[in-house]
C-alpha cells in the first residue's frame, strides 16, 4: 500500500518513489533503463519514464530531460490523440477486452480510465498495449506524452466528461 510520503511512480509494475530511490543508491543506477532492470519500473507502459527521470537527475543532479516544446495546442492534441485512438488503438482495445476512456490532454500528460478485465494486472498483453499507445500519441503529437491512469475509485475523477 502507497502513502502520499511514498507516492507510486509506475503504476503498471505499482513501483514506488522510495523503491526506486532505494535502487538508485544501491545500485548507483544512472539511467531509466538501469531502474526499469532493477525495479520493473518504466518496462510496461512507460508513461512513467520522466517520471523516473526526474527521480535519477534529483539524486544524482542536473537534467537530461531534453526541453521541447509542442508545436500543437492541448486541444489539437486532444484531436490527435482522439484520432490515434479512434484509427489505430480502439480496435486493439477491443480485441482484448478492454475499454479507454480519454479525460484530459493538458501539456504532455493524457489522463484516462481503463476497464476491462485485463486491467490492473501486469500481464504483457495490456502492459503492450498501453506502451503503443504511448508511443502513438507521442509521434502523433511530436514529443514524449504521458499516460495518467485514472481509477475509476479515485476521488474527484466521478464526473463523466462525455
């Protein structure tokens, strides 16, 4: 069980802050993928992979995080993910039992609810599914995005915004 004092960073592997600030130091890891070896973290959807990031550069200083900015707007980025998700995404989805609901585009972040039977688990299957859609939205939008999974528990998130 997460607390706020040690919020979950991947939510597909339910990796830990701590857990990988625990693997950084013992492990005098240095990149993302160094963590995801050790911790699992970023090695599903890898929506979480600044997330990561942000945690290596904060212990070991400075940044390599690289700073592009979009060319689109939030709202043409709702399209193009909308878009992707409509022509190439749904039809995966659906042949795997699973449902997506898009709630927000706001910067490089897509918040969205999952249902199906295969969510919530680590099995390959969603874990890939969600790591091309990732990749999708990010060539269509021309820079990295993130997927923010929303529990449909979560408070504040109720409303439907359809």
């Amino acid at each position: 069980m997460t607390s706020m004092a040690d919020p979950l960073v991947c939510r597909c592997y339910q990796v830990t802050r701590g857990e990988i600030l625990d693997a950084i130091r013992v492990g005098d890891l240095r990149t993302v993928e160094e963590v995801t070896a050790s911790t699992n973290a970023a090695g599903g959807c890898s929506s979480c992979f600044d997330d990561v990031q942000a945690i290596l550069d904060g212990v070991h200083g400075g940044s390599t995080a690289v700073g592009r900015k979009s060319a689109h707007t939030d709202a043409q980025k709702r399209d193009l993910v909308m878009g992707v998700l409509r022509d190439y995404i749904e039809p995966l989805y659906r042949l795997n039992g699973v449902q997506i609901q898009i709630l927000e585009v706001k910067g490089p972040k897509v918040r969205a609810r999952y249902a199906g039977r295969t969510v919530g688990t680590t099995l390959p299957s969603i874990l890939a599914l969600k790591w091309v859609f990732v990749r999708a939205i990010s060539d269509a939008c021309g820079e990295r995005m993130q997927l923010i999974e929303v529990n449909m528990l979560d408070r504040g998130i109720a409303e439907d915004p359809a």
